[in-house]
C-alpha cells in the first residue's frame, strides 16, 4: 500500500480514513422507528388528507421542532406513507401553455394581488370572496364575501382594509405598491381604478385569456379550495361566510409553501422582518 500511495501520490492516512469510513456504513433509522412514526403522521394525513408528503413532512418537523424532537428526513416520510397507502394520488397531467415571465416578488409589500372566487352550497347559494394576496410572502391581507355580487364597492372596502392590515390607518401608502387583478367589471370600473391610484398603488391588469399573469392569486384558489372548501360542508352560504376566516387564519398561520422553504405566509414574514431588523405586527 505504502508504494502504490507514493506512486499516485496520495497521502496513505487519507486513504486508510476513508476505507474506514466506507467499511462502517452509517445504520438507517430501523423498521421500529418508523412504526412509531406512523401514528403520528396519520393523524397528520387524517387531519389535513389533501397535503403530499413534502408539506406533511414539514408540519411533522414543526410539531417534533416544539416537543424538542429531531427532524425527519422527507425520503423517509414518502417511504412510510407509501408503504402504508397514505400517498395522495396522482392528478392527471395537463398540456401546459407557455408563460414567460416572474410572478413572484422579491420582498414583501412590492406587489399585491386580488382575484374572486365562488364557493357553492348545498343549499344552491353561491358565496363569492374576493381576496387580496402579498405576492412576496403569500399572506392572505384581507377578504370580503357576499352571497350577492362582487362590485366595484366591495373591491374598493377590500383595498382599504388590505392597508390597513399592513400599514394602519393611513391616507396614502409609504411607498408605491403595485396592484395586480384580472379584468373583471368590479376591478376596471373608474372608481374602483382612481380610488387605488390615490391611496398610491400601481395599478396594473392582467392581458386577456392569460391568467397564468396572475399565477399567485390562481394558485391560492386552488390550494384553498382543494384544502379547505373541499374538507368542509357547506350546507348555505351564513355556514360558509362564518368558517371563512378561520380558514384564512389557518392558511396564513400553518400552510407550509414550498416556495417559503416549507414555512407559513406568518412564519416566513416573522423571519423576514426579524432578518431585516424591522417591528413584527
């Protein structure tokens, strides 16, 4: 060995290290522990049955995080769940269209997005929400609902209440914002368009037949739906307006974002302004 390391020119104590290292083979955690897993992540699964395993691993590591637990490794969370058939199925795959361009912020307070939705009942009412959405952090700023129609009046209520969540009671933003929606009637109507302008946002729309442009605010519909609305009864529309904002509450304080490292729109935010040196609110 001595002189097959001269002749490569090698240092023999590296090479005896690593054939060291290579021979003791690190154990994996044993079919034990991973039983004793298993409860826990099917109360997880049980508890919210549309999260795949990547979110669901990250609200595991939160609860071991607080119990001073070690964290689990995602492979390992996939390996359970697939050898207990608590893996979600796969959706069908759709002919994706083309869209360039960046519909993420950088940093918080850069860009907010609004969009409307519906939420049908059993009782044959339909519950219109209209959101506004930080397009940096994912928080949900604030909502307005009606079993009626979404006007220029209601998106107006929802543009003051969105600052106020943010900034206070003020006349004017500290700094430009800019506001992103589609061309529905109740964003384009002038009202609507001046009053934005003179609290200081930028008002911008989406191009027509293109709400990929809106990519945050339509991705929100469909995680909420999909982990929320769909998890719930909804008999009439007093029933669905009632449980509207704990389901924004939950979604602000507990819903993992891969895009936020697997942290919530609140977790990321604290962290965000901490690392900035900013007052949380």
């Amino acid at each position: 060995m001595k002189m097959v390391c001269r002749a490569l020119k090698i240092a023999r104590s590296n090479l005896l290290r690593r054939r060291r290292l290579k021979e003791k083979k690190r154990p994996g955690p044993s079919p034990k522990d991973d039983a004793g897993l298993l409860p826990a992540l099917r109360g997880i699964v049980d508890r919210r049955p549309t999260y795949g395993y990547r979110r669901i691993q990250a609200v595991l590591n939160r609860r071991r995080k607080t119990e001073g637990g070690l964290p689990v490794n995602h492979k390992r969370v996939y390996r359970i769940l697939k050898g207990n058939t608590l893996l979600l199925t796969r959706g069908i795959s759709r002919p994706e269209r083309s869209h360039e361009g960046r519909v993420i912020a950088l940093s918080p307070n850069s860009r907010w997005c609004s969009d409307v939705f519906e939420i049908p009942c059993d009782s044959g009412e339909r519950v219109r929400v209209a959101f506004s959405l930080d397009a940096c952090d994912r928080e949900i700023l604030s909502y307005v609902a009606t079993t009626g129609g979404i006007g220029g009046d209601s998106i107006r209520d929802l543009i003051l209440q969105s600052v106020e969540s943010r900034f206070g009671s003020i006349d004017r933003l500290p700094h430009s914002i800019e506001w992103l929606s589609d061309n529905g009637s109740c964003y384009t109507a002038h009202e609507t368009r001046r009053f934005a302008k003179d609290l200081g946002f930028r008002v911008c729309r989406t191009p027509i037949q293109s709400p990929e442009s809106n990519g945050m605010a339509e991705s929100f519909v469909k995680t909420f739906k999909r982990d929320y609305v769909s998890l719930h009864s909804c008999p009439d529309g007093l029933t669905v307006m009632k449980q509207l904002f704990h389901w924004f509450e939950d979604y602000n304080e507990h819903h993992p974002h891969k895009g936020l490292k697997m942290r919530s729109p609140r977790e990321f935010r604290s962290a965000y302004l901490a690392q900035a040196g900013c007052p949380i609110n």
